[in-house]
C-alpha cells in the first residue's frame, strides 16, 4: 500500500516519539489549539487536553480489553452492560458507540483530542473528593463540572479552526462533546476511502484484533457508520 508509507499516520503507525510531549497534536495545530486555550484562559477556564495523538497499538488495546469483557461497555445513555448476556454483534455495537476501530481513530491523526477544564475540576473535587473524569456528555452540560467549557466550546471552538465531529447523536458515534479536531482533519478524511480501508485491514495488523471476522464481514457499515458519519464544521 502505498499510501501507508506516504502517510502512516493516517492509520495510528507514526510513532509516538515523533510527538515528544504527552498527550499533544500535530505541530502545525498546536499554534490554533494554544490560542484557544488562551481564549478559554481569559473567560476563567483551564483547558487541558488529556488525550492527543494515539497510536494503532493503543487503541487495538483498549478495543481488545472492551472486546473481552475486561473492559467496561456502555449503552447508549453511558450506562453500564451486562457483557455476558450480549451477542457478539451486540458487543460489536457497544464498543463502537464510544470507541474507534483500531485504524478508523480520529485520534490517530494527531489533529483531534480529549479536552477538560482543570480548574473547574479541582474545584468540583473539592467538594466530591473520590470524583474522577468520566468524559460522559453530563459533564459538559448543565450542572455538570465543565458546563463553562461547554458553554464556551459552543460560542467560540470554531473560531479557532476546530470543530467537534460528534457534537450531535448521529445514529453511529455517540455524542462526545470533549472531542474536538482541527480542520486539517478535513484533509486526512478526504484521502480515507473505503478501499484504503478495506485494504489496511487484511494487513497483519489485525490478526490478533478481538471480534476479527464480524469486523471484516461489517467492514463497510463500519467504515460509513463510525468514520464518514460525523458533524461537520458549521461554519465556512
């Protein structure tokens, strides 16, 4: 394949130590992710970003864990399942309702991360102690700890060439309104098709992915239901 050595981090395979600072973004979205952080600054809110860049290896861990039961799997309102009692078609569903296919991950791009307010966390914590961050969409809302970022995501994200691809509940992904992504996202979506897909995925890099063949059997509903379906930026 071709396009996986012109640009292997379309599918999570440049390393990490090509981003010496954790967790961070490609250089040329820091400069627009710094300024928005200041803007956040001057409203009283301490963005943090908690997950930048993420690697194939990394997330076909964490997929491994959700596909085995070692690891949590939520319904559609974030609640818990019962892993024992689904099918593996059912597992297939919960896990890509919050989690990316190895490979399909925005987070692999280096252009999309997980963003908090660390000063109204403190804060919230020392009220909950035991609280910890969940990254569940109540967190964003009203009476939530980050209802300011929220609020100030929704007036001002864009501003900064950032968007949240799932701002909206959209039948695949579902809503994540931590998840934020550079424009230049715009460009590695472009190039992804569907065949570049299909192809990187009969590669040895899935050989030990849980859930394997459901996968290479749902490989296009997959692709169009978890990556092409996102919201788009709304402004020009």
């Amino acid at each position: 394949m071709d396009i996986l050595e012109k640009s292997p981090e379309l599918f999570g395979l440049m390393p990490l130590s090509d981003f010496p600072k954790q967790p961070s973004l490609r250089e040329d979205c820091l400069a627009d992710f710094h300024a928005l952080k200041e803007s956040a600054k001057s409203e009283g809110i301490e963005l943090e970003l908690i997950s930048g860049v993420r690697e194939f290896d990394k997330q076909k861990a964490i997929w491994n864990a959700k596909a085995s039961g070692k690891r949590e799997l939520l319904n559609d309102q974030g609640r818990p399942l019962e892993f024992k009692s689904l099918s593996e078609e059912e597992v297939l569903k919960a896990i890509l309702r919050w989690s990316a296919l190895p490979g399909l991950s925005r987070h692999h791009w280096g252009t999309d991360g997980d963003i908090i307010d660390s000063k109204a966390l403190k804060a919230w914590q020392e009220e909950n102690p035991d609280y910890q961050v969940e990254l569940s969409p109540g967190e964003y809302e009203s009476n939530g700890p980050f209802e300011s970022l929220g609020n100030f995501l929704n007036d001002h994200l864009e501003n900064f060439h950032f968007f949240r691809p799932y701002r909206e509940d959209l039948g695949g992904v579902a809503p994540e309104p931590w998840h934020i992504s550079h424009r230049f996202s715009l460009t590695y979506k472009e190039i992804y098709t569907f065949d570049v897909f299909n192809q990187f995925l009969q590669t040895d890099h899935y050989k030990d992915l849980l859930l394997r063949e459901l996968v290479l059997e749902k490989a296009e509903w997959i692709f169009e239901n978890y990556f092409l379906n996102i919201t788009g930026p709304q402004r020009p």
